[in-house]
C-alpha cells in the first residue's frame, strides 16, 4: 500500500516497548513487530530488570537502552527525549497487544493528519483482563470523560501511536502507570487531533508476571486525576474545595446566628471564630482559583506555542533525507503489503 507522505522517502518510525522483567515475551514482541512494520527501528527500553530481558531483546534484534529511574512514566520520558523519529509507536513488552494492527494505526495517524491514534482493548480470551482491571479502567475512563471531554474509551491502554510533534511537545512529569492518564488529559487540554481503533488484546504469557496492582496504581492514577485537575483546571478545583469550606462555615456558624439572633448573646465564641476562619478560608481559596486559572490559561497557550512550533517529522531525518536527493519530490511511504482494510 502507498500512502502520500510529507517526508521523501519512507517515514521513519520507531516502535518503543518498555520492559521490566519481561524475558518470557520481549522476544516475541520485538520479532512481531518486525514483521509487521519492517522499515522500522525497535527499541526496547529495560527498566532495572532482575531476568534475561535484555540479552532475549538483543538478540532479537532490538536497539536495547535501560533507564535506572522505576517507573514506566520515567521510561516513557526518557524514550520521547532520546529518540529522535516522524511517527512513534508504543507498545508494552507483555505480548499482549496485537503486533499486526500497527501499520492500520500508523496508517490512520497518517491518513487523517493526527498526533495520536490508541489501540483500544477487544479482549479475544475471557481472561485477558484481570479481576478488578476492567473496573478500574472503566471507573478512570469515565472519570477523565467527565472532567477532561468525551475523547478516550480507554484511557489505560498501553498501545499508542505518536506524531513527532506529540512526542516533543509532551511535558511527561509522571513516574508509574500513571503516565497512561498524563498522555490523555494532555491531548484531551491540548485539543490535539485524536483518534481510537479497536485492536485484539490477549492474556499474558504463561508464567510472566503483570506489573499492574490494581488498588495500589489505581489510587496512584486518581492522585494523578487530581493533580492535572488542580494544574490544568485550577478554577474548578479551587472553588469545590472553597465551595466545601464555606458550606462548613455556614453549618458551624447557623447555631451561633441563631443564638445570638434569640438572645443577643454569643455564648460558643470559639464556635464563631472557627466559621469565620471558613468563611475567609474559601475566600482564598475562591481567589486562588482566580489567579491560577489565569496561570494556567498562559501556561497552555505556551504550550499550545511549542506544539505550533514543532515539525509534523522529524527535523534531522528531514535533513538526512534532504542531503541524499536534493531536488527530488516527496515519495509516496509504504507500509506493509496486506495493511490495508479488507
């Protein structure tokens, strides 16, 4: 299939898979996607590993790099700033995202001019999904919806596919599996052109382990909900939890009123003081909203300027390209024959 491109030549993707441990299933996965996409570079990024995870993904034929910091958001900020591509493709080590619906996902990012294409999860075996993780996708899902916009069905899918400008403009500031939510709700705040496609998604290997706790990096994500509520929507934040002080305020400080209305007197006086500091607290709280909404109104426009900013490719492969045949007009890229619908 050939497929009209801004680059000469072919585009340059690279598939990035971060790995912790998974020497049963990285072989496979790089060996997948190898057939699958076979122009491109994979790069495994090991992530302080205690198995054979590194030696199995060289030999498969993987670029192989490690990052010391734990934590698949400090893997997946270390592969953004050291790779240097037109289209990323990430995918976890597991084995358990479909290699063969990668060129249908780079080929609708590039179709349609997008900075992020997902894979959502069609469980092909009753146990795909483990007790408790279609829950909790689901209750994180409709949480990001509510607050964030109607844009991602699965939030949590660890299948993605990146423009360059996506990858070089995205900020990345968390350290777990919270950075599935992070790469959400900034797209959802940039408005950036996003799409969702339905790929197959399988159990674990026999015998690997899955990384995901369910109430421990559950509770991390819905910190993570609120710490990007807090910096992205400051206003919302600051005036429910004002909203909450001054509800309490005015319960405290109904009896007291009440009293003193009967009788003139002002009997529970420490009572009085705690629903005035309320009062004053929401108050500030109130203004804060006020100020940070401003903030972070400058703080999205100097991203939304970075994002303009940045090349739809990579600007050095443009420049390699260019040397090897100045003056020639762009070429169509190809993606692998039987990639294409039907």
């Amino acid at each position: 299939m050939v497929i009209q491109m801004p680059f000469r030549g072919e585009p340059h993707i690279a598939v990035l898979i971060p790995c912790h441990n998974e020497a049963r299933s990285v072989g496979d996965v790089v060996r997948d996607f190898r057939r699958a996409l076979p122009t491109s570079q994979i790069y495994v990024y090991d992530n302080n590993s205690s198995d054979d995870t590194v030696g199995i993904a060289r030999a498969a034929g993987a670029i192989v790099r490690s990052e010391r910091y734990q934590g698949k958001g400090n893997v997946v900020r270390r592969m953004f700033a050291d790779i240097v591509a037109d289209i990323y493709v990430m995918v976890d080590g597991d084995g358990t995202y479909d290699a063969k619906a990668a060129p249908t996902l780079v080929r609708e990012l590039i179709d349609h001019d997008l900075d992020l294409v997902c894979g959502i999860r069609r469980p092909i075996e009753v146990d795909a999904f483990r007790p408790g993780h279609k829950f909790r996708n689901r209750a994180l899902t409709g949480l990001v919806r509510l607050i964030f916009g109607h844009g991602f069905r699965d939030i949590l899918t660890g299948y993605r596919v990146f423009s360059h400008r996506f990858v070089k403009t995205f900020p990345g500031a968390s350290r777990g599996f919270e950075i599935e939510t992070e790469l959400a709700v900034h797209a959802l705040q940039m408005r950036l052109p996003i799409a969702e496609i339905e790929t197959d998604y399988g159990r674990r290997i026999e015998g690997s382990k899955s990384k995901l706790n369910t109430i421990r990096d559950g509770i991390l994500i819905f910190q993570m909900i609120g710490l990007l509520v807090k910096e992205e929507k400051p206003f919302t934040f600051f005036s429910v939890v004002a909203f909450l002080f001054a509800l309490t305020g005015l319960v405290i400080f109904a009896p007291v009123i009440a009293e003193y209305l009967r009788t003139g007197l002002v009997p529970r006086f420490p009572t009085l003081v705690v629903a005035v500091g309320a009062g004053v607290l929401a108050a500030l709280l109130f203004a804060c909203g006020l100020i940070l909404d401003t903030v972070s109104r400058a703080r999205r426009e100097s991203r939304r300027l970075a994002y303009l900013n940045a090349s739809m490719i990579a600007p050095s492969l443009w420049s390699m390209e260019s040397r090897r045949g100045e003056g020639s007009s762009p070429e169509g890229a190809h993606l692998p024959e039987g990639s294409s619908d039907g």
